[in-house]
C-alpha cells in the first residue's frame, strides 16, 4: 500500500512539474540613424521609433515581456529623455517602442528584452 502512495505521490510531482515549466526566451535590439525612419537624432518634440521582434520558437500562451535599455548614446546638448516597452505582445513575437521628448538628440540605442510565459 505504502509502494503504490508513494508511486501515485511521485506519478503526481512528476506531471506538475512537466505541465508548469516556463518557457523563457530573451534577445536584443538596436536603431540608429542608419535604421528606416529613425527620427529619435531629429527635430524636437515626441518622436518615436519601432523594432519588430519576432520568437525563433512562439510561445504557447502569450507571453510577459520585459525591455531595457543597455545603452544610448545622446547628444551632450540635450537632455536625456526616454521610455522603451514592448507593444502589440503576441505567441509570435512583439514590438519594441523607444520614445523620446523635448529637444532630446538619441544618436543611437540599443537594448534586452526578456519574454516568459507559464
């Protein structure tokens, strides 16, 4: 009695565990003044560029998805100003948004990304 608990107990553990894995992927983005429509160097006011991210592999459920900046390069008579998320999340992939304000001057930007879901 005791070996059948204990196998049904360890049966049980064992397909939690295989139905709640988290599936994780991650990656980077970068713009500049090279990229299609890049207007974050130009003109004053609210200026936006898009990056299209597609998952090598989709997801089963739409996933959280989480962006950084690793590093901006801005013009030094400027101030800083800028706000990077993840737009439009679907199983397949997302868009990254960089936004900038003001008379803000970003020559460049690069970033992280990291996507999870259960």
């Amino acid at each position: 009695m005791k070996k059948l608990f204990l196998i049904s107990t360890l049966f049980l553990l064992v397909s939690a565990f295989a139905f709640s894995q988290t599936q994780v992927l991650s990656g980077t983005f970068g713009a500049s003044a090279d990229t299609k429509s890049y207007t974050l160097n130009a003109n004053s006011g609210d200026r936006t560029i898009t990056i299209q991210v597609n998952f090598l592999k989709p997801f089963e459920n739409k996933p959280n998805v989480v962006c950084g900046i690793s590093s901006i390069d801005v013009d030094k008579n400027t101030a800083v100003r800028y706000a990077v998320k993840a737009i439009s999340v679907s199983r397949d992939g997302f868009t990254v948004e960089v936004k900038t304000w003001g008379d803000t001057k970003i020559n460049s930007v690069t970033g992280f990304w990291v996507a999870h879901a259960e």
